[in-house]
C-alpha cells in the first residue's frame, strides 16, 4: 500500500515564469491519477519524466482556467503520440463539450477510447471503483460548481502468517482464502484456531484528499475524515480573509482548522495568490492550528509507505 | 519604419521540454501583433519581457492545437489583469465559438472588448487597414483551413528636402502638403520646379509574410513577392517528402524554392517536426536554392529598419 503524489503545478489564477497552475500526478496502490490540468501540465510532465501512457484517469475539479486549459492539449499530445489506450476524463458538465468541440473543428479523430465522466451531483458520488481503488467526488463550495476528490485505497485480505501455518499440516491450501478473509480455522475434529492466530493484519488502506479550489466548509469534514494526506487549498493568508470570502477561497488558517476538524494526518497547503512572494507565511499560519502541514510546491513528491 | 519580430515558439505538433509551438510577436511600425498563440504562448511573452497591454491584434492561422491552445489562457489573464483595452482576434470560423464557450462555462465576463473577426474566404483578404499598416490574409493549402497574413507598412509621404526649400522663398508652408504627396511646384511666373528636386524618397515600407502551415504551393507567390521577410514553414527535409505531401506541410528546399521565385528578402524557417535533431540541416537544404535563409529558434529576435 503505497502513495507517490507530485505536485506539477500549485499557484492559482495565471501560469507565470516560475508559478504552475494547479496539477498532480498521483500513484496510489500502482493505479495512477492525474488531477487538475492547468495550461503547460504536459511539460510539467515531461519535466518530471512521467509518462503519458500512464495517465488513464484524469479528474478536473472545476472548469477555472487554471485548473483545466492544459487538457486539450493534454488529449492531442496523446493522439499525436498513437495511444490506443481508453482515457476516462472526470468533469462538470461542459468539459465533454469544450473538448469535442475542439478535436471537431480541428478535424482530429481520435484513435483512442476518450471516455467523459461528466459530474453534476450537489452530493458525494463514488465514480471510479476497482478492485483496488476507489474515487469519491467531494462537492465543494466555489464561485461555480467544483468538486474535491477522495482516493482511496480498498482495504486488502488479511495476510497469511505462514512462519505459524506450516507448523499445522492440517491446514491446506484450499484453506487459505478462507483465512485470508477473515474467517476461524474448523479442524476436521471440531477444534477451532482463532483467525487472528494464523493471519496478520494487512496495510493499512491509504487515503487522499484533494480539495481545491472551495471556500472554508465544514460540510467536507465527514468525507475526509482520517485520510492520511489532505490537499486544501490556501489561496489567501488571513490578512486577506475578506477577499477569501468575497472570491470563495480559503486562508492558510481555515485549510490548517479543516484538517484538525477532520482529524487527517497531513495537510498540504497550495494554490497560492501571486500576491505572496513568501511561501512560509502560509504553512506559519496554517501550523498555529494544525502542526502537520507542509507547503505545496512545483516538483515536490510525497510519499506514504504503509 | 521598422520591423522587429520576436519568436516565441517554431516547433510543430506539441509543446516538449525544450520546443514550444508556434507564436510570434511582431512590432512594425510601432504597431504590435500576436501571430498564433500555442499553449504555453502567455509563459513565452513573461520570459521575453513583452507587456500583454502592447498586443491589440491577434492573427490564428488555423485550428489546429499547436497554433492556438494558448489562446484561452491567454485572453483569460488578459481579464484577471483588469485589462480594459479591446482585443481583436482574427482566425478561422470556429474560434469564436470555442473561446465563448470556455469562458461562458467558467462564468467568466470580459471586462475588456473581445471582437472576433472570422475568417472563411479562400480568396485573399484585407483584413486591417489603419494608417501605418495593412494586414492581408494569404490563403495556405494544410488539412484545415488555413491562412498565413501579410502585414504591409503603409508607403509614407516623401520627406521635404528643407536644404534646398529654405533657399526658395516662394514655396510656402502651405505647399508643403503637396510636396509631400508628389506634386511638382508650380510658382506664380508659371514655371515649375519639379517634385524630386523638392523631396526625398520615404523611407521603404516595410512587409512582413508568414505562412504557416502549408504543402508547397505557388499560388501565394504574386501575394508575397518582394517582402523583405517571409516566415515558410519547413516541417520536414527533403528526405521525408512523401510524409510532406500526405501532411500538406512544406519540406526546407520547398521552402526555399518559395522564397526563390517570390523574390523575397529573408527566408525565415520553423515549424520543425520534432524527428529532427539537428536543425541546421534545414537551414542547409534550404540555402541550395535560396541563400538568404535564416533559421527560427525560440526567443531569436529578428529586426529590419529602412
């Protein structure tokens, strides 16, 4: 059980000379996401030689510029490259549009599956299942409609503890998915060995958050309650709260108070106003609340080993 | 009169590490115009130190992604710069409809005047027309449809030769006007001092052509000829001019053929393929037939003054 996450781009608003717009390239339990595609995300990964062929998840918070001009390009640079591999793209309604329209009027057909995922709900909705990960959109309160997104790793079958297994010749192999999921072991004479006595427990799932860009809202808190990593944006220091209000942001110190609410292990601070040219206020102020944070920044990779 | 061009990108197809796609900057007599605008285009200008507020022209040639993905992000931190000067863009049918629906999904209002100018003709067009310069369109054979642009200074009036005026007192400042447009003097005794002896030549007007992309096709000649500059594209060398063909691009010793026969004075080259390592090999096949060949490479300024 392991998350790799990378930050591409962490600034808000406008791509500027050393300020990428907000996008991730997360690896959670070998499934890879990527998340948010600002204008410039494939260099930014070919920067940090990630490759393309591993993105089949892409998932857009919300249909801000900053946050989604990169994905056009995104799509034609994968076309240009022969891909035949299906894409699933997770967005508000109107990005399928934005991005049809483009490939039409460009006369571009595709030669790969591009599967639009378009989202609408006001509700939490789980939209990626599979046998190791699950994906749940976290609805979030912006100037128009967004959503967080949750990562989850699926909890695994308990281990086998074979150092105490192949001391009981009784037990077979056609036992072993039994134990694996759970269950006590009946031997033939009716004597019963508690499961716990013959499995360990399994890694601990892994969990993340990405929460940009939202005003503070404590409806998200029962969602990400407990997740290991917390991304929520900090577009604003409290010195500015007003214009954090009046734009539907949040300040270092509201992203530090939902994260101790929410009882998660890290929070991860971004999506920085141009306005600050000092980076540390951000994690000083969020640190007053909550003490496990860290600063988003451009090319920064953050690993969970469980 | 003067021309400075500043390149901001002369690769093809897609954005990569150390190549970016097609847009150039052009001062001519004091006028500013964007010419094609691929993603990544607003980065280009903050590294060249161009101020956003000198571009009121925008020319796309056509829409494939390599010559306007930039466009969106660009006009959307035109708005969250308060810019408050109109912006015209000129490109094919379409544009308009992709530009609005981006901006009208991100509930995105301009606080500047966006005027779109489409283009559909297959003939050539004047397209802008002010006192210092002319813009026509050059139709260009690609698998969409495509324009290059011919930006012309306009010819001045012929500049007053006062070394020789001020010793005649009979030519007054009001006769001025008609020397300068020509006219020969005529004094009251009836004879006439003629309009050379009088004037100087105006400095040359300037003319600019690029034309990007496009299969090798002499049908531009008569609308470029003599221009002290042509931008040509050059995806491939001759070794590839199968793939030219089927691409509807131009290989280096096309290009340089154009150049040729339209009796221009520079040949500029770009939109290279991304097959090629060694870019001197274009400037090499193009100088077989043409001479005055000159390679683009991102951030080369290129400057003209008669």
């Amino acid at each position: 059980m392991s998350l790799k996450l990378t930050i591409l781009g962490c600034h808000s608003a406008t791509p500027r000379t050393l300020a990428h717009t907000s996008s991730q390239f997360l690896e959670l339990n070998k499934d890879c996401f990527l998340i948010d595609c600002g204008e410039g995300t494939q260099r930014q990964l070919r920067k940090y030689k990630i490759k393309f062929s591993r993105i089949k998840h892409v998932f857009i918070s919300h249909l801000h510029g900053d946050h989604f001009f990169g994905l056009i390009g995104l799509i034609s640079t994968f076309n240009l490259l022969n891909r035949d591999k299906e894409l699933h793209v997770y967005g508000p309604t109107g990005l399928k549009e934005i991005i049809l329209l483009q490939l039409k009027l460009s006369k571009s057909w595709l030669d790969f599956p591009l599967h639009f995922h378009e989202l609408n709900s006001a509700e939490s909705e789980l939209i990626l299942d599979n046998d190791k990960v699950e994906v749940h959109t976290i609805p979030l309160k912006h100037r128009i409609y967004t959503n967080g997104f949750l990562f989850k790793e699926k909890k695994q079958e308990r281990k086998l503890n074979m150092s105490v297994i192949s001391k009981l010749p009784e037990i077979e192999i056609c036992d072993y998915q039994n134990l694996k999921s759970g269950k006590d072991f009946k031997s033939e004479d009716g004597s019963i060995i508690q499961n716990k006595e013959l499995t360990l427990d399994p890694p601990k799932p892994i969990s993340y958050a990405y929460c940009s860009d939202t005003a503070y809202s404590e409806s998200i808190l029962t969602l990400i309650e407990n997740v290991d990593l917390l991304y929520h944006e900090s577009t604003f220091l409290e010195e500015h709260s007003e214009l954090a209000k009046k734009t539907k942001h949040s300040t270092a110190l509201e992203a530090g108070k939902i994260a101790l609410k929410a009882k998660v292990n890290k929070l991860l601070l971004g999506h920085y106003s141009s306005r600050y040219k000092n980076l540390n206020l951000f994690l000083e102020e969020a640190n007053q609340v909550f003490n496990n944070s860290e600063l988003a920044e451009t090319g920064k990779q953050i690993e969970i080993d469980n």
